[in-house]
C-alpha cells in the first residue's frame, strides 16, 4: 500500500469526518469498486431521496465559531425551508455593541458539497465564513439552498438569485444598515463555485431587476466542473489525491435533472461556450471573475480549462493557480484562506479595503 504523505489532509472536505475514507481512497483499485454512498456516508432511499447520516455532518449555530465576526440566521423563503446566514465584521476598535461602520462590501456565497450534502452551518464554512466577513471587512450572505436529489439542479441556482434579490429588498437591518448592496461579489466554494458561476450568468441578464443591486464579479474557489470527457487531473494516480471520479459521477447523477449526464452546460460550461449569450453580458458589464486553484486537486484541469475558456471569450478573467493544495483547503485551512483573500483584495481593489 502507498504511504499517503498528507494522510488527513489530503481528504476532501466532504470527508472529514470521516476515517473509513481515508481507507478506501488509499487504494485506487479499491476507491473505484467501493460503494460512493458509503464513502459518503449517505443512504440512498426508495423514494429517490438520500439520508444523511448525522453524525458526519455536524452543524454549528450562529455566533458559535469564532469571536470574529456576529452571525445570526434569517429565512429566506419558508415554503422552500431556505435561508441565509449573515456575517458582520467585529471592529475591535470598537464596542461589541456597536459593531461596525457602514457600507460594507457584500459577499454572497455559497457553500460546497457536490450540491448533495453540507450546508452554511457546517463548521468548516461557517469558521471560513467569520474569518471571510472579518478579513475582507465585508457583510457576508450565505444562503441554505436546497439540496438534490431531493431538489435537482437547478434548484440551488434558483435560491441562490433569491438570495440577491432578497438582499437587493434589505429587508434585513445588518444589509440596510450596514451594507452597501452597490458593492456585491458572488462566491462559492466548490459546487458553490459552480453554482456562483451560473448565478452569474443568470443575474447578467437581471441588472434592472437587481438594481440598486450591483455585482462587481465573481469568485470561484476550486469550483465543481466536470464533463463526459475525463481530464488528466480527473485520472490521475494515486487515488490519494482525494475526490475519486466514483465519488463526483454520483454528484452529478445524484444533482443534474432527471436525463441529464455530464455532458450538460451545468456541469460542462465550455459546451454551449459558443451560444452563450450571457458571457457576452457579463463581458459588457466588466465584471471581474476569479478563480483559485491547487494542481494536487483532482478537479484541478477543469478548472483550468474553464479560465482558459473564459479568457477566450474575452471575459476579465483572473486565475490563481499554484502548486500543491488539495481539494477544500480555501476553507479549511486559515493560512491558505489569507491568500485566498489577498487574491481577491488583488482583483477587487476597488471593492474590498
Ligand atoms: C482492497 O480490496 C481488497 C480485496 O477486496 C482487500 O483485500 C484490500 O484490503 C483492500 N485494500 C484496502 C486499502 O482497502
Ligand atoms: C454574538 O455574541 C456576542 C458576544 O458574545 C453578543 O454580544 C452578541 O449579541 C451576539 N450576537 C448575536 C447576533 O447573537
Ligand atoms: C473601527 O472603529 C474605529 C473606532 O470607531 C474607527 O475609527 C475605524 O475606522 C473602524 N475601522 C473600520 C475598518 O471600520
Ligand atoms: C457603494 O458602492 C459603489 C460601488 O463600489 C460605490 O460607487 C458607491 O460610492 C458606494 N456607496 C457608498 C455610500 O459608499
Ligand atoms: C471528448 O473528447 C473527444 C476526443 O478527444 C472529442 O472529439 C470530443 O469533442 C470531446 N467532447 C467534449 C464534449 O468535449
Ligand atoms: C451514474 O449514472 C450512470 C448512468 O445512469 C451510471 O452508469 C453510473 O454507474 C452512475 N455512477 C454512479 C457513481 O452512481
Ligand atoms: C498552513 O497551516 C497548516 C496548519 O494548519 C500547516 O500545516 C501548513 O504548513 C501551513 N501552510 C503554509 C503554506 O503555511
Ligand atoms: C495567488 O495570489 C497570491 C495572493 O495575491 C499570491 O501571493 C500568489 O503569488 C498568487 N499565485 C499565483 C500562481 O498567481
């Protein structure tokens, strides 16, 4: 058996509460012919819905994680049992009770899970999302959307726009005191980066309906792309490097519409590249997108092939790309999260303080 050199870290972050996938991964014969769902810690059930297994998918309340930022949780649409969690930078210059100064840029997010599993209140994001709000010194919305295969795609992207027109309404006291909702980014961690890139395209088509609403660009951390073709990331040996192909077909089979397979502009954005009115829009508008990445995550290519792609098309697109990594460690880890922030302090300079 191959020694792992980085045998917890190497764990997608879907994983980490787990030690059964450290085995079966160490192996790449084995990680192909175990059971995904076990990987998981899922249970398929006979109505098409999948049980999550509690004890692998911890949640925290707001407030909870770090003494960074306040959070608190608001609903966002009842009858879809959707919501946001908000994050406000604490100024430590200044009383607990009065927190903090106004117009604050926004970041809206989402969160990653192979659009199957995890939430906002997981306690990977939710410390990732205080640190975010305090570091970027930003008003942070995070929205709960639905999860598949209870709700397929697009589902996720659907609450996700409710989630800026709910912010554009600032029905909240923290958006319309504190927040200037003409300053927005829209982000997202993995399939949250997926779901950020095609809210994007979808909100570039709605500026009035937005407006006062602006989004300045986009924000894809590691995102979630795929396509029929396997790329050479997607192959690569040893199966050490986290993320098994077995374990991303069933997102997409789990996530993608009924019919639908890999080779859908959800999961392959390069293939109606070529029609896509939307990215002509998002060029017009000068949005700026970014995307970050680490070549010892299996999805590493994709991405790369996505900017390429991008850049092609004559978006403002702006990779950083660097060597090792492993899938999720943006969010879990507080030191590459800094250079996650530095980047879009980079690209968004005159957005972010
Ligand atoms: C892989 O599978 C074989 C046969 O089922 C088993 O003997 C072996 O222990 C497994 N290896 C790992 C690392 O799980
Ligand atoms: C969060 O915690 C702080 C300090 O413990 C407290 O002062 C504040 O009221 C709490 N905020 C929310 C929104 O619960
Ligand atoms: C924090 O509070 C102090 C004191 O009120 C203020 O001078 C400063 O501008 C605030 N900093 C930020 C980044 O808002
Ligand atoms: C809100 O943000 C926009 C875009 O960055 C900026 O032009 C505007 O001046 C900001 N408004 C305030 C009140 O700071
Ligand atoms: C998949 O790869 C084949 C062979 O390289 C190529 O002809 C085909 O266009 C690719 N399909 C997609 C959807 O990228
Ligand atoms: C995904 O769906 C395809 C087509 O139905 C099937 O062949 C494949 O085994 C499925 N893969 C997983 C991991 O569920
Ligand atoms: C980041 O911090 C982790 C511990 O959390 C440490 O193992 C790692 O070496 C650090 N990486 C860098 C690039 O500083
Ligand atoms: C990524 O961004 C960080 C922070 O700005 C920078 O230090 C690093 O050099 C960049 N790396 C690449 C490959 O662009």
């Amino acid at each position: 058996m191959k020694v792992m050199k980085y045998p917890i870290k190497l764990l997608l972050l879907f994983f980490q509460f787990t030690f059964l996938a450290i085995h079966s991964q160490a192996n790449d014969q084995n990680s192909t012919t175990d059971d995904p769902y076990k990987m998981l810690h899922i249970i398929p059930n006979p109505d098409g819905s999948i049980t999550r297994m509690k004890r692998y998918y911890p949640t925290v309340p707001p407030n909870g994680s770090t003494s960074l930022a306040f959070s608190k949780d608001v609903p966002l649409n009842t009858g879809k049992n959707t919501w946001v969690r908000l994050y406000l930078p604490i100024n430590i210059s200044q009383p607990v009770s009065r927190p903090v100064t106004k117009n604050l840029p926004i970041v809206v997010f989402s969160h990653g899970g192979g659009f199957i599993i995890m939430s906002t209140a997981s306690p990977t994001f939710d410390s990732f999302l205080s640190n975010t709000a305090s570091k970027l010194h930003a008003l942070v919305v995070s929205i709960e959307y639905r999860l598949a295969p209870e709700h397929r795609l697009p589902a996720a992207y659907d609450d996700v726009l409710e989630g800026l027109h709910w912010v554009k309404e600032k029905k909240d006291d923290w958006v319309k005191n504190y927040a200037n909702v003409s300053n927005c980014i829209v982000m997202g961690e993995s399939a949250g980066g997926n779901i950020a890139y095609h809210v994007g395209l979808r909100a570039s088509v709605l500026v009035h309906e937005l407006n006062p609403l602006v989004i300045k660009g986009l924000v894809l951390i590691q995102p979630f792309f795929g396509g029929l073709n396997r790329t050479r990331s997607e192959l690569r040996k040893p199966a050490s490097f986290g993320l098994p192909v077995v374990i991303t077909d069933l997102m997409w089979n789990l996530s993608l519409p009924i019919g639908a397979n890999r080779n859908h502009p959800y999961c392959d954005p390069i293939i109606e590249g070529g029609s896509n009115k939307m990215l002509d829009k998002i060029k017009e508008l000068g949005w700026r997108v970014a995307i970050a990445g680490y070549d010892r995550d299996r999805l590493f290519d994709k991405q790369l092939e996505v900017f390429e792609f991008l850049k092609q098309r004559g978006v403002d697109v702006v990779g950083n790309f660097s060597k090792g990594g492993y899938h999720g460690v943006f969010v879990k880890e507080a030191n590459i999260s800094e250079k996650l922030f530095e980047f879009m302090r980079r690209v968004f300079s005159s957005n972010l303080a």
